[in-house]
C-alpha cells in the first residue's frame, strides 16, 4: 500500500531540524486506489470493497546532517555581506 514518507533533517553543527515536505511513496499494487497500477477502470461501489483506500502509517526519518540548516546558512551569508 502507498504510504506518505515524512523527514526531519537535524543539522548537528547548529542543532536546528527541518521538515521535508511530506513525499508519497507509491506501492505497485493494483488494489490500492493511490497505486499508479491501480486500473482506471476499477471504481466505486465495487472499489470500495476490493480495494485499499486509506495509506499506510506513515515512514519517518530523522537523519543527522553534518552541516548547519538553511536559516543558519542564510544569516551566515548575510552577516558577511555587512562586514
């Protein structure tokens, strides 16, 4: 079944996180009514019963990035053009 996939990078050099936008993670069934196997012609009421029609629980991710999040990066970069 599709799923939705959600990332929160945590930046070890200025310990800030940021959210990913969420990305759907398709699945290859055909009985699943988000699949882009999921045939075209296959439609209420009969969907309903056959098919999945909800996603999966969420995939969540909290990599660790060694570098400095993009709010940090900006002011960096603006404190040097003041100097």
């Amino acid at each position: 079944m599709c799923r939705w996939r959600h990332v929160r990078n945590l930046y070890l050099r200025c310990g800030h996180a940021e959210n990913l936008p969420p990305v759907e993670v398709k699945c290859g069934s055909t009985h699943c009514k988000f699949s882009p196997n999921h045939p075209a012609r296959c439609a209420p009421p009969s969907c309903s019963r056959t098919c999945n029609q909800y996603h999966l629980f969420p995939e969540q991710y909290t990599p660790s990035v060694d570098g400095v999040c993009s709010a940090c990066t900006r002011a960096m970069s603006s404190s040097r053009r003041r100097h």
